[in-house]
C-alpha cells in the first residue's frame, strides 16, 4: 500500500478500508509513515470525517499496533474513561468500589493535561506508590486487589501516541473522529470487556456545551460498541468543581473522606451513578439502579476503602494507608484563606480558571518537564447557588510560597461570581447515552 494513495483518497472524499486502516497505523507505529503523511492524514479526517465503520476500524488498527492485554479472572474486566474535569477524582472511588462488587478494574489512567488534574499525578501524592509497572506487576496488582491504576506502556497503541502529537502541532486535536480513534485505542488495549464514559460539559470541561459533549458521547459509545466492547456514557455537570478540592494530595484526601468517613456529595453521587452502569452492563446488577445502591454499599460499608488500602499497598503505598491517610498526605506551607469581597450569592464558577491556578501553584504542569509539587492546591471551594457573607472564606489556597499564594488569590476571585440572585443550579447528571 501507498501513504499517499490513502491520503489522496480521504481528500477526495472517499471511506478508507479496513485494511488501509489498519497499514496506515502500523506505518505510525513503525515509522515507515513520515510525519507529514501523518499530518495530511489528520487534517483529511478533521476536514471530510469518517464513517461509523471507519471510525471503528481506525481505533481497532491503533489499538493493535501494539500490545493488547488480556485477562483470566473470575469476573468481569470493567474500566471508566472521564474526558476531563476539574475536582474530578472518580477514578479513586469508583475503581475500588467496583472491585469489591467482584468486578476487576485495569484502570489505564493518565497524567494532568491543560487545565484538568491527571489520576496519576493524584496516586503519586501517596509517598512510594509506583504508578509505572510492568505488565506482570500490573497482572499481580488487580488479582491481589481487583484494581489498579497505572500508566500506559510505551507499547501500548504507539500508533496513538504517534497521531497524538502530531495532531498537538497540526491543528487537528479537535476531530470527533480522532479524539475517538485516540481515547478508545488505549482503553480496549487494556482488554477490557465492559466500559463506562464520563463525559463532562461546562466550565471545567473540554466540552463546554451539552451539545458538544452529547456529539462526543455518542460518538465514542458508538464506535465502542462497533469495536467490541459493550459501553455506555454518562454526560455530566463540570459547571463547578466536582469535588470541593483541586490538587493532587487534597483530592485524595476527598476520596479518603468518603471511602473511611462517610462523607456524600456530588463526588459519591457521581461514582454511583457511573458504577451502576458498569455493574449492570456487566451483568453484576440486575438494573442501573441496584448497581448504584450497590457501589453505594460498598463505600458505606467499608469494603471500598479496603480494596482501596489492598491496592496502595500492591502498588508500593504504605501497607496503613486506608487507616491513617492523613499522617502520608503531604501538606502545603502555606494555606491562606480567600474571603468573599461582597455579601450575595454565587452565580458561576469558572472551573477551567481555577483549574490553571493549580497549575500555576505548581500542582500540573505548564511544559511536559515540570516537577508536581503534590502539596498544592484549593480547598473547601465554595458550590453554585451558596449565599456568602463579605468577609467569608470562598476557599483555601494551599501554596508553597506566599507570593504564589497571593497570586493565585487574585485568579480565584476573577474566578467566582457573587451576585444578588441565585442561578438555577445544574443537574449533576444530564443524561445517559446507550447502545
């Protein structure tokens, strides 16, 4: 086959095959497809698009590029994929919760990308835990534990990593077509039998318009289903924090708060509600809503929080960590408390903002070398719809150094919005997207 033949086609409009897919995947992940045949590539799908088919042809190509993992438990294999929020730390409760409803979570995560907190980055604030493990350790961790979140290999979906960057410098990042191709490859290689969507929209969200997220939803459920996999999506809220923390140590510890002291919110409301979709998908429910009560029993019970404790100690954490999570966290040097300016009500948040003030603090990264300072932070975020008092804490910004923390104050409060009258307030879950 012929690069260009395929580029050429795709320009003029035409449904590449299977087999043109799948030696065009290859040809990223062995190089033999130079970096501007990859470009035109990509710019050829942004323009003309692709197929249902095709779209699931391309992700199942960049999938077998390289390793596919697969799987001999006694249950089902389930994972959850969010397209990213701000105070988003589901991954740590639900990845636990489902495995101690006889689930096993193969939890490929990732590091913080622009304004949005990486799982990992949130894992590696517990002191010693290892995130980059090898395939066998991998293996060990979810039989020991029934889950475990770690990163990508190198092998896995190279083709991926390859169109990724490429896609970065081309102006091609936002094609459904390859934010799908891109998203879902690196999940199915982790051979995984049943998958649950998160897909955020609003302030704190990629996708700012329900539109927008029900077009990605619907896109990848679609083709998930063509590759294979049984999948469903969830859209939700990110119109503010979906945790009152943002940063790396003190999103675990509002996981802690709710795995070991039965603290409710939006956070458990959510992990429920996308748990009883896999539970039941996955044949471990007999509808959505008893696998919600279920994920729901599994924290309340403390079952979760053990799972949890087995998987930090498989993973290099501390073999106490479950029981004593608040002397492991490390914590800030400075926290300051930033006051309401004037008496009213909250009326919006602008969670990208104060997503990028974490960052600033140093709790992300602004280039790829970037050391995270685990420590970082805000807290006690105030929600839509809260009636505030001049004077009143808004939240806490946890820094390093006072100047940071100065700074980071003035970003916080461009950031809320007090007026006179309250907003209705958005549902947290807008709608759910299926087969």
């Amino acid at each position: 086959m012929d690069a260009r033949a395929i580029i050429a086609g795709l320009r003029a409009g035409q449904v590449p095959s299977e087999s043109q897919l799948s030696w065009f995947a290859q040809g990223l992940a062995d190089q033999s497809v130079s970096d501007a045949q990859a470009g035109a590539f990509a710019m050829a799908v942004c323009l003309n698009g692709l197929t249902d088919k095709a779209r699931a042809d391309l992700t199942l190509a960049m999938r077998d590029s390289g390793d596919t993992l697969q799987w001999n438990f006694d249950g089902p294999i389930v994972d959850k994929h969010s397209t990213g929020g701000v105070g988003d730390c589901v991954s740590l409760v639900l990845a636990p919760a489902l495995a101690a409803c006889g689930a096993y979570v193969p939890m490929i995560s990732g590091r913080g990308l622009g304004h949005t907190g990486g799982t990992l980055d949130k894992m590696e604030s517990i002191p010693g835990l290892k995130v980059d493990l090898s395939e066998n350790q991998f293996r060990q961790v979810v039989g020991e534990a029934g889950a475990a979140i770690v990163s990508a290999s190198a092998n896995i979906a190279p083709a991926d990593k390859r169109l990724y960057a490429i896609r970065d410098v081309t102006a091609t990042v936002e094609s459904l077509d390859l934010i799908t191709a891109s998203i879902l490859s690196k999940k199915l290689a982790g051979g995984l039998e049943h998958l649950v969507l998160d897909v955020k929209t609003g302030s704190g969200a990629f996708m700012k318009s329900v539109d927008d997220a029900r077009a990605l939803a619907t896109s990848l459920v679609k083709t998930a289903n063509l590759a294979g996999c049984p999948t469903s999506a969830i859209i939700s809220d990110m119109n503010e924090p979906l945790a009152p923390s943002l940063g790396n140590a003190l999103e675990i510890a509002e996981v802690m708060a709710v795995l070991c002291e039965g603290k409710t919110g939006p956070l458990l409301e959510l992990s429920c509600a996308l748990g009883g979709v896999l539970l039941n998908n996955a044949g471990l429910a007999k509808d959505v809503d008893i696998g919600a009560q279920n994920i729901a029993a599994a924290v309340q019970s403390g079952k979760a929080a053990e799972a949890f404790g087995k998987m930090v100690y498989a993973q290099g954490g501390p073999v106490e960590f479950a029981e004593n999570w608040r002397r492991f966290l490390p914590e800030a040097t400075v926290i300051r408390e930033i006051k309401a300016p004037r008496s009213g009500v909250v009326t919006a948040i602008d969670g990208q903002a104060l997503g990028l003030t974490v960052v600033g603090l140093g709790g992300g990264r602004q280039v790829e070398s970037d050391i995270v300072d685990p420590a970082v932070g805000l807290s006690d975020v105030v929600r839509l719809g809260d009636k505030v008092v001049k004077g009143q804490p808004l939240l806490s910004v946890h820094a390093s150094r006072e100047d940071e923390a100065a700074q980071a104050a003035q970003e916080v409060l461009a950031a809320i919005s007090i007026g006179d009258e309250a907003q209705e307030r958005p549902a947290l879950i807008h709608e759910r997207i299926d087969a």
